[in-house]
C-alpha cells in the first residue's frame, strides 16, 4: 500500500527558489535507504518554521485532536508524536492549500488510497463519510496508521518504526521526533501544564478536551458528542474516564450539585467538581489546582483552563467530590 507523501520543510509555491534546498533533501532521502518511496515536498512545506515548539503554537481544536487521537486510536502513542506530525506536514493545517503534487492532501497529508485503510471507525465529530481533508479524520486516521506500524508497542524503536512508515526517510524521523520532544518538553514546562493535571486523573481527562468547542448538550461519558461538550458533559466525562469507568455522574449540573461528598473550600482539591449558581446552579466545572478550574464555558467558548478570580465573590458555589 502507497505511504502519503510528507512534507518535508521546503515550499513548493516557490519552487524555482527553493531548488537548492529540494536538491538537497532529495539526495539527503536518498542517502538515508528511501529508494522506492517517493519523498515529496507535501504541501504543508511552504514557509513553515520548525522554530515554533511551544505547545501554544498549536490551534486549540489540533490540540484537543492530538490529545483524543493518540489515545484512542492508539495506547503506545503520545500525542505530541501526532502534533510533530501535524507542524511537519502543514503547521496544523494552516497551509492554505494542503495538497502535495505526488496528491497526498488535507492536515496529515494522507493520500486517498492510504487514508481509506484507516479512517474507520468514524471518529467523535469526524465527518461521515470520512475524508483525508477533515482534521478529525485525519488525525485518528494517522494514528491508526503509526499503531499499526509499530507505535502500539510503547517503545522508542517501534514509535521509530512507526514514524519511518509514515515518510520512509531517516531524517523524516528525527525531524518528527525533535519535534515531539519539544512540545513534550513545552508542556511539561508551560503555562498550561502543572502537576495537579500530571496526578490527577479527572483532571488529566478534563484537559485533554481542551480545545474542543461548547454544544449545548453536547458530551457523553464517552467522549464529545455534536463535536464538543457543554460543562456537565465535561464533567460527566471527566470523572467516568478519571475514575476507571467507576463513577457515572447523573447528566445535568443541577443533579450533579448533590453527588459525592461536599467539601469545605479550603479543603478543595484537583478532581473536585465546582458547581456555581449561575441560572440556576446552571454551571459545573473541574478544580484543576492553582485557583483554577477546566470547563466548557458557553456558546462561542471552547473547553478551556481559567482562573477562579472573582467567581467566589460574585456567585454561591457547592464543591463535591465524587472521587
């Protein structure tokens, strides 16, 4: 089966400029043992910086999409491997035509004929039927792809293996994998990364929605559902998932006002659910340690991190744990 073609860095829009840099990477391929793939410049390779490595350079739906995918469609697999990826292809589908001449085409530069063999199940919010141009797609699609080449195994060398599948080229690879370990390290060390996400698992479940958009009604304990979550959806997820599909939260923030155990404020801790008096006790968030809390906030909002400033003086509350 045809691998995609992958982007490599160099712009195809400038060709006659840029014929240097393609003759060098095209001996460089070459060199490395890529006889009989066809290495391409995908689309995705014009005017890309590989200087961007902080975890904030990504668009927060490619963010939440790393963040399910790698898990989902594949438990060896961490998500910054996906997100590498992603930058190196078409810098998280900003490339404004994300299409390679060898036709790899969309976010991961699948082409049609790779992409079919790993684009169902259809993914949560992911168009139907599946298409290598949609984001949802395609990521859980590359996923797929890397865990059936070896990502599955956890280790260095089939993560490696996986990768070489993906682009059969030695520094494909490393450029992917220096990649990867920069927005590890940029998490690992960055504004929205702390150790109560990193101990707690209802917290890290809540997290790893962020990004995704608020549907009213929108979440099960499964997963988004409509594309995104509204507050007790995240919760309801969050906890399920946090608690080893233990405890199933009933499914609005009214009744989720009343699990669990109530606790003292100054007693709070990462896991335990918020839940404030607006409209009606109409809102329900996670504690994720620090004064801050992950929720999927209102209509136009995405499922976000925010500070707790202010909303102790201008609402009552109810914390509970349920874990």
């Amino acid at each position: 089966m045809k691998k995609p073609a992958i982007a490599t860095g160099v712009g195809l829009g400038t060709a006659v400029f840029a014929l240097i840099g393609v003759l060098v990477l095209f001996i460089a391929a070459v060199a490395n043992g890529a006889a009989g793939h066809q290495e391409e410049q995908g689309a995705a390779g014009s005017q890309i910086s590989m200087q961007g490595g902080q975890v904030g350079d990504i668009p927060p739906k490619m963010l939440a999409l790393y963040r399910q995918a790698a898990p989902a469609g594949c438990r060896g697999l961490d998500w910054s491997v996906l997100a590498a990826i992603g930058k190196v292809e078409t810098d998280h589908a900003r490339h404004p035509t994300m299409r390679s001449s060898a036709g790899a085409v969309g976010p991961m530069q699948f082409l049609p004929s790779t992409f079919t063999g790993y684009a169902y199940p259809v993914p949560p919010g992911g168009a139907n039927p599946p298409t290598p141009w949609d984001a949802t797609d395609a990521v859980y699609a590359a996923a797929r792809m890397l865990c059936a080449n070896g990502a599955k195994a956890g280790t260095s060398h089939g993560v490696y293996k996986a990768i070489y599948s993906y682009n059969h080229a030695d520094w494909y690879v490393k450029k992917v994998l220096d990649q990867a370990k920069t927005y590890a390290a940029a998490q690992r060390s960055g504004p929205d990364s702390n150790t109560d996400v990193a101990s707690n698992a209802i917290v890290k479940a809540a997290y790893t929605q962020l990004g995704l958009p608020y549907i009213w009604g929108g979440g099960t304990i499964n997963g988004p559902s409509g594309g995104g979550f509204d507050c007790s959806g995240l919760t309801s997820y969050a906890v399920y998932q946090g608690t080893g599909h233990k405890v199933k939260l009933p499914r609005t923030s009214q009744e989720q006002r009343h699990v669990g155990t109530p606790v003292p404020r100054e007693q709070m801790q990462p896991g335990d659910l918020i839940v404030f008096d607006k409209h009606n006790w109409g809102h329900v968030g996670v504690y994720a340690g620090g004064n801050r809390m992950i929720d999927a906030p209102r209509p136009g909002k995405s499922v976000e991190i925010i500070s707790l400033a202010g909303y102790w003086e201008q609402y009552a509350w109810d914390i509970r744990r349920v874990a």
